[in-house]
C-alpha cells in the first residue's frame, strides 16, 4: 500500500514536471522560430551582400578581390560553401568548408564538388551604365552559390532541449528533496497519531499511552484533542464497566427475585391446590352425610325389626302378618341402604381419584369424557348451592395423555370462576364445557405427519367481563370480588398450567351481558419437558 506522503510526492513531481515540459516545449518552439528567422536573415543579408559586391569585381576580372569578399562572407559557421561563377569561364573563386571548419579554395578542377547544406543560388547582375547593352538593359555576368548549413540551428535545439532535461531533473530532485523534509513536519505527528488509533483499537484503551503536546502548532492542536478523546473515551470505558458490573449484580439480584417469584407462584399454586381440596373434601363430606345418615337410619331401622321378630320366634307366638310386616320392612331398609351406600361409593369412588390427581404430579393417559364428568361431579356440593347448571359435550373415547391432576385443576378454577363472577345468587346460567378434536400437519422430516390438539371450550351465559379488564383477567391478582374472598389467582394459575405444564395456548372472549368464552388448545399428548423448554408459554390474550 502507498502512503500518503509517495503520492504526494509523486503528484507534485508530475505536476512540476508537466509544468516544465510545456515550458520548456513553449521555449523551445521560441528558439526554434528565433534561430530559424536568424538563419533566413543571414542568407539573405549574404545574398545581398555578394549580389553587390561581387558583380564589378567578376566584371574586372579581378580574383583576389573576389576571393577576399569570399573569404570574409564565410567568416560565419552557417555558410558551408560559396562557388562564383563567370557566365564565360565558368567557376571563377571559392572557398569550402571541410569537417573540421577549416577554409579551403574551391578550384575549377573541384567545381563539381558535392556540398553539405542546403545550396541557394543566385544571379550577379552589373548595373553600371558603361557595361550595359545598348538596349540598356543590365549585364548578367555569372552567378553565385551559396551552401547554408542547419547544424547550427539543430545544435542549438539539442542544446537547450538538455538544458531544459537537467533543468526538470535538478528541479524534481530539489522538489523531492524539500517536500520530504517539509511533508515528515506534517506527516511525523500524523503517524504518531495512526499508531496511536490502531493501539486504541487494538488494545485495551489502558495501556495506550498519550502522545506528547510539545508541538504549538495545527498539528499540536490535533494531538491534544485526540488526547482529550483518548482520556474521554477512557472515561466512558470506565463508566461503561461501572455500568456493566452494575447491570451484572441488577440481573444476578433480578434472576434471583425471579426464583423468589416463582417459587412463591409455585406456593401459591400448592396453596391454591390444597384450599381447592379443602373446600372438595369440605362439600363431600357435607354431601356424603346424607346416604350414610339414611343407611344408618335403614340399619337402626332394620336392626329394631330383626329384634322384633326375633322375639316373636323365640315366644312361639309368631304369626304370618309379622312376617309380611318384618319383610317389607327388610325390603325397603335393604334398598335404602344399597342406594345410598352406592351413592356415597360414588362420591368417595370421584373424591379419591381427584384428590390423588390434585395433590400428584403423575402423568397417565386416561378417558376424557370420564374425566371430566367426575371432576363436575366432585364440584356438585358448590354447585348444588347455586342455579348453575353444567353440561359437558365430550365425545366419547378421547384418550388425553397429560396431568389428570393439572386438568383438573384447570376445570375447577373455570367452572368456579364462572359460578362465582358469570351469576347472581338468584340467576340460572348454563356453564357449557365442549371438546373437540383437531389435526394440524406439521413442518417435520415426516411426509404428512399430523399432530392432534384439543380444543376445549368453557363458556357460560352470563354478564361477561368487562372490557377494561379483559387483557388483563390472566394477571395475577386481578379480581372483581377483593375483600369478599377473591384472590385473584385462579385465573393465573390457569394460564401458567395451560401453558408450561400442558404446552398449550388459552384466550378469552367476552361481551358484557352474554358470558364469556374461555378457549384451550392443547396437545392430545402433552409434550415432555425438555422439548416444551423452560415452559414459560406466550399468553394469547
């Protein structure tokens, strides 16, 4: 990679170097048209001079003359040759110029001496009166060759085109010489101050230490300010630490507060559960003292007619009305008793097992139609209490694989939450529980592969809730009923059990004045744990 500093350099080369390239391009196109105008005003001028000067002395016949005008008109380089010749005798004089520059004589023996230079020829015409023609017309006495040579121009040329080349040469080398002494004041503190970011960047901002401050100039200002963000950026790495550490122990002190919650839900749940128990094993005693009080009484009843008649058979005075009578009376004491008896085997038959599956976690498949009607059965001593009348429409042979217990829960906290908010005292109300079944393709390696859920619908017909509350009916400690024995709790508990226990989803519709309608999808096999996560399920509200 080329820094800075090269390019610059060999910017300001090549800008200094084109600059004097068309300079010099200029100058030499200058000196060209210069030398050129120099050399046509010498041709001429030696033209001229020998067209008058040479003519009376060709005329006279007088060569040393002629030579002597020769020999001076070739004193400059330019002229390589002049050749005179008399129009009778042909080359009269001249002189030549060899290699080396020295004159020599051109004599009649060397008139077809090749020449160098360019040759310019031109007539020598006498004009004094006594030589001209009696038409008066002037004498044409011979002629005059004269051989110009360019070496001097091109010379010249060659000349200042290396002047100029050694020119550009001193004056690159001085250039690179002086930006690389000025640009190391400016790019010195520059490089000090790329080390100082790539260490920043790469390095904790600790280690990294300060550039100096010595320099009172732009750059010096430069170095300052990146100190002043250097120790600011360290500052905000300081309290960014601070922050963090604060943020650690607030999210250590937070998930612990979160063990504390869940473990008061989970006790407020067991608590809820065993209340729930309670007042189960509270109604069913109350409502199982009636069949044994009447199978007591049959048995009492029973017993006095077996004395009775036992006596009878010991005195020997038994007779046939006494037995009519003592068996109707067995008959009717044996009946009630059989029914009632049964009638309380049924109560404690639904007690025990919704008992033992509301205080067990145990998971089991079981029938749930069954179920469900004995979970109703067990809520009868409340339910008898009031005008609420529950109907179950659950087909017959559903088997559900889950928490018996957890359900029944569930069930529990819904019919009671609609006998206790849905009803006056004095209202009829229809409590609806519905069940049906449904199948949904699932996303897996399996072509076709369905996954079954149920849906089950808990409605009833009364006053519905209202709006303001019904996002929030699944919080904790919402209720309409606070201070008249209303926790606020079943609801919640609902949800949590609906979602991580059964892995399933509940939502609630309402209207005021036409119930409410609480909704339950849940998987017909309730999923293990581990694939449920940590069971804490999105509320649909």
């Amino acid at each position: 990679m080329v820094n800075i500093q090269v390019r610059l350099t060999l910017l300001f080369i090549v800008i200094v170097t084109v600059v004097l390239g068309i300079s010099g391009s200029y100058t030499q196109y200058t000196l060209s048209k210069e030398l050129e105008a120099g050399s046509a005003r010498l041709r001429s001028g030696v033209l001229t001079r020998l067209q008058t000067s040479l003519p009376s002395a060709l005329w006279d016949l007088d060569k040393s003359k002629v030579d002597s005008i020769v020999a001076a008109e070739m004193l400059p380089p330019e002229l390589v040759g002049i050749r005179v010749y008399d129009a009778s005798v042909g080359l009269f004089a001249g002189n030549m110029r060899d290699a080396n520059g020295v004159l020599l004589p051109l004599a009649a023996d060397r008139a077809g001496v090749a020449m160098a230079g360019t040759a310019i020829e031109a007539p020598l015409v006498f004009r004094d009166a006594m030589a001209a023609t009696s038409g008066g017309t002037p004498a044409i006495v011979g002629k005059v060759i004269v051989n110009f040579s360019r070496e001097q121009i091109e010379a010249a040329l060659r000349s200042e085109i290396r002047r100029k080349v050694i020119e550009v040469l001193l004056l690159d080398v001085i250039l690179v010489a002086a930006l690389g002494l000025s640009l190391r004041i400016v790019f010195g503190p520059l490089r000090q101050l790329r080390d100082g970011l790539v260490d920043l960047a790469t390095r904790g901002s600790d280690e990294v230490e300060e550039l100096p401050e010595n320099r009172r100039d732009e750059l010096g200002d430069v170095i300052r300010g990146f100190n002043g963000v250097q120790r600011k950026l360290k500052s905000i790495i300081e309290r960014t630490r601070h922050a963090e550490d604060a943020a650690r122990r607030s999210q250590q002190e937070t998930a612990q507060a979160m063990d504390d919650l869940r473990r008061a839900q989970e006790s407020l749940l067991q608590s809820e559960r065993l209340a729930s128990l309670g007042s189960l094993v509270a109604g069913v005693a109350h409502e199982i003292n009636t069949p044994v009080g009447i199978a007591l009484t049959s048995a009492s009843v029973l017993k006095e007619a077996t004395d009775a008649i036992s006596a009878a058979v010991a005195g020997g005075g038994v007779k046939k009305t006494d037995i009519v009578r003592y068996l109707e009376t067995a008959g009717e004491s044996s009946r009630l008793i059989m029914n009632n008896a049964y009638r309380a085997a049924h109560l404690i038959h639904s007690f025990k097992q919704i008992a033992v599956d509301q205080v067990s976690e145990a998971r089991r498949a079981f029938e749930l139609r069954d179920y469900i009607g004995e979970v109703v059965a067990s809520l009868q001593p409340t339910l008898k209490k009031t005008r609420s009348e529950v109907i179950i429409d659950c087909p017959s042979g559903i088997e559900f694989d889950s928490y018996p217990g957890a359900l029944a829960q569930v069930l529990t906290n819904l019919v009671l939450n609609c006998v206790e908010h849905a009803f006056d005292a004095e209202t009829a109300g229809t409590i609806h529980i519905g069940v049906r079944c449904e199948a949904e393709s699932m996303g897996d390696a399996k072509a076709g592969a369905k996954a079954e859920y149920l849906i089950m619908q808990v409605r009833d017909n009364g006053r519905g809730i209202a709006p303001e509350l019904l996002d929030r009916v699944f919080d904790p400690f919402v209720t309409t009923r606070r201070g008249q024995g209303g926790t606020g709790l079943g609801l919640n508990i609902v949800f949590n059990l609906i979602t991580r226990q059964f892995g399933g989803t509940i939502t609630v519709t309402s209207t005021p004045g036409q119930g409410a309608t609480f909704l339950l999808r849940l998987p017909r096999v309730t999923p293990l744990a581990d694939s449920r996560g940590d069971g804490h399920g999105d509320r649909t509200e």
